[in-house]
C-alpha cells in the first residue's frame, strides 16, 4: 500500500515539535496503515516498517550520497563514506578501518577502560545530582575520541566544544541560521583536526588509529579529514545521548539485572543493544531513490526522497515481541540502531564495546543508581533523539576506586 494519508486525530505529526517527543505512536500508525508514506509535511517518503527498513538500507538503488546532499540541504558536503555511493563509498571506507577496524579497537581497549573509571570517579565527585548526558554521557564521548585521535586529556576540553557545535549538523531540521552555524563549526572542528594531524606526524607520533589513518596513502588529505570529521559529527553525541536514553529505560529494572549487568559481560552487551533499540540515538537514514522501487509495504517513484526510519523499525511488532518494553536478554535482536548494508555503522564494533562496559561499571560502583522522580522529557530535535536532561542520585558508591573493567 502506498499513501498519502494524514495520521487521525489525536496522533500528532512526528516531526511536529510536539509529535517529536513521543512520535512510537504515530510511527505504529503508520507501520500499520500506510508502511511506505509520502509524507506532505516534509515531502519525503516515510518507510516505518523493519522489513522494509532493512531491504532499502541494502538496496543500491537507494543513494546515501544523494540522501545526504537533500537531508543537509548542500551540495558541497565534504566527502565522506556517507556522502558517497559504491564502489567509491568501498575506496573511503577501506582506510577507514584503521581509525574504527579491529585493531584500532584493541589498541585503544585498555586505555578505555581506565578512561570509564575516570569518567565514573569525575561523575561521583561532581556532588549534587549529575546529569548522565552532561557529566556521564558527554565525557565518556570527548574519551572514546581522545584515544582515537591521540588527544592528550589538556585538549578534551576544547573537542568537546568543537565537537558539541559542530553536532548541530546532524538534525536535518535544524533552522537555516542555526544549520548555518553548525557548518561554520564543522569547518573549524575540520581545520583543528587537520592541525592536530600535522602535530602528530612532526613529532613522529604513529600511536594513534588517527595518525595510522592520516599516514595511510589511500586517501587525499580532504578525503581523510571527510572521514574523521564524520566521525565526530555522527558519533561524538550519539554516544553521549546513548548513555542518557539507554539509562532512561535501565534504571526502573531492579537488583537483579543490574546484578547481571555488573557481573556478566555477554549480558550487558545483550542488554545494551535492547537500549539501542528501543531509543535509537540516530532514528533516521537518509536516501533518494535512483529508480522506482518496490518495498515490503509499498512502491517508491524514482527521484524520492526516502527516510528509513530506524526508530520505527526498531519497534516493529512483526519483528519484535513486546516492542515497547524492555527485554535485557531479548535475543536475537535485529535492531537497525546502527543501519544495515554498506553503511553500516563503522564504529558499532567500538559503541558495543564501550557501552556494556560503561554499564558495567556504572552499575558496580552505584548499585542503587536512581533516575529522576519525574518522567523527564525529550528535546524537540529529530536528529540525535536526545533528553532534555536526566539528573541522576548516584546512591552509596560501594566500589570507589575500581581498575579492572568487565
Ligand atoms: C550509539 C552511537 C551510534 C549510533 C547509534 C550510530 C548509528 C549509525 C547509523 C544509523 C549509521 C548509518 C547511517 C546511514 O546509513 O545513513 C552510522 C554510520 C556511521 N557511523 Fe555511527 N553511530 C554511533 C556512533 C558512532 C561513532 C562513535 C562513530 C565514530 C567514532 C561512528 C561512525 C560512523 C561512520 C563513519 C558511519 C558511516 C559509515 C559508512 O557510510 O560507511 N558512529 N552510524
């Protein structure tokens, strides 16, 4: 079925900024009557259902590099796997492996887990109620892409607000003013990394997957900055909005997982990519259709401009049981969290890793870790879902100073 149907009343649009702080029930709506939507208010092609997610994602004739130009509203995009199709999206990502590959992984592994206990200790002695996106979420983010990058602690600070202006490119509605900023920060946050490859490589400083990627010949130097600018721009606050959305729903679960969590990685990583699924940090994915396509759920006219909309998929009733609730152990899990097909998140392997082990730790430090009384709220942003806030009372801390991570 293919439509131009307009959700029934009282179901407000999801991308009204009312509609944007709770929009599962206008998504179940449309996964049930019109799963392939020509959507009038924002002209695109809402797929909602997982089947269908999943195939488009996979499908050549769905173009992320035009998706990417129509969602940024700029032609001038810097070049990127995401602003490129196969076979030369192939040609960045190859290299891209060495900031994001296994062995990148392994070699930043070690100082991660030092790095969750200190973003843990900072949140214990912030006092008062630290907010897991601002205190937990954020630090952990500006770590992770510290040992990536081989950023001494001295310049945390600075990345992060780097990082944080130039994020605003990732909400496609984003006012023109405000979009206008952020692509002003993402060319600063551009020109700083650059320097800081130039710094690495005079001092002869290889230990980074940074300066493995920018020693690498494969790419041009505006091509290497593309990915790692990406990078940023598309991982440094999904990861921190992950830790508050997953928390969100963690924390009304009772000694009995958070027992499991603390002590039983498989089951923390399990539990973590049910969080993943049911608040996805990046709800959407971006294409335009190079031809007319027929999808589980309806037809696409060539030149479309599709959404795949992950957040949809994720909570698929055909796909998943209980959809809406949280199963710490739900296997499998076929969530699109990270996308699917060449896309496919490059850092999944790393977000899979730090996360279980933030949990771990979090949960093995303040066993009685509570969220707020108050059901809090969601920012009217569609592009990352993010909280509000999410002020947290840490409890006894019955392990302060912990150094083996799980
Ligand atoms: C929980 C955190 C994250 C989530 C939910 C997430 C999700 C995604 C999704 C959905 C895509 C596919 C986009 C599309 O197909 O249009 C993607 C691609 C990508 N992500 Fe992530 N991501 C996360 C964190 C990160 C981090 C931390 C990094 C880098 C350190 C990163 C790097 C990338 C890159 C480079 C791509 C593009 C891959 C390609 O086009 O071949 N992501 N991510």
């Amino acid at each position: 079925m293919t439509t131009a149907v307009d959700l029934p009343e009282p179901l407000v649009h999801p991308f009204a900024p009312a509609g944007r702080r709770d929009p599962y029930p206008a998504y179940r709506w449309l996964q049930t009557h019109a799963p392939v939507h020509h959507d009038r208010f924002s002209g695109m092609w809402l797929v909602t259902g997982h089947a269908a997610c999943a195939a488009l994602l996979r499908d050549a004739r769905f173009s992320a590099a035009l998706g990417q130009r129509e969602r940024a509203r700029d032609d001038r995009l810097p070049v990127s796997m995401l602003t490129t199709d196969p076979p030369d999206h192939h040609r960045l990502r190859a290299p891209g492996g060495l900031l994001l590959g296994p062995a990148a992984l392994r070699s930043v592994a070690g100082g991660l887990r030092q790095d969750v206990d200190t973003v843990l200790s900072g949140l214990a002695a912030r006092g008062g109620e630290p907010d897991a996106i601002e205190d937990l979420g954020t630090p952990l983010a500006t770590a992770v892409f510290g040992r990536l990058f081989g950023l001494p602690p001295g310049e945390h600070a600075v990345f992060t607000d780097l990082a944080r202006a130039a994020s605003v490119n990732l909400d496609p509605m984003a006012p023109p003013a405000q979009a206008a900023r952020g692509r002003l920060a993402a060319s600063a946050l551009t020109h700083y990394l650059d320097a800081h490859a130039r710094a690495l490589a005079e001092r002869g400083d290889r230990t980074s997957p940074l300066a493995a990627l920018a020693a690498d010949g494969r790419l041009e130097r505006h091509e290497m900055l593309g990915i790692l600018s990406l990078a940023v721009i598309g991982g440094w606050q999904p990861l921190a909005e992950t830790v508050g959305n997953g928390l969100l729903w963690l924390l009304p679960e009772g000694r009995a997982v958070r027992r499991r969590i603390a002590g039983d990685p498989e089951f923390a990583r399990t539990c973590a990519d049910e969080l993943l699924r049911l608040e996805a940090p990046i709800p959407f994915a971006a294409r335009v259709a190079t031809e007319s396509v027929e999808l589980p759920g309806g037809r696409v006219p060539a030149g479309a401009r599709v959404l795949a909309v992950i957040a949809a998929a994720n909570r698929d009733p055909a796909v998943f049981e209980d959809p809406d609730r949280l199963v710490p152990d739900r296997t499998p899990n076929p969530h699109l969290a990270f996308g699917a097909g060449p896309h496919f998140c490059l850092a999944a392997a790393l977000v899979r890793q730090v996360l279980p082990a933030l949990l771990a730790r979090l949960l093995t430090r303040f066993p009685d870790l509570r969220g707020p009384d108050l059901p809090p709220s969601f920012e009217p942003t569609l592009v990352p879902r993010r909280l509000t806030a999410f002020p947290l009372r840490l409890g006894p801390s019955d392990a302060p100073e912990p150094t083996e991570g799980p």
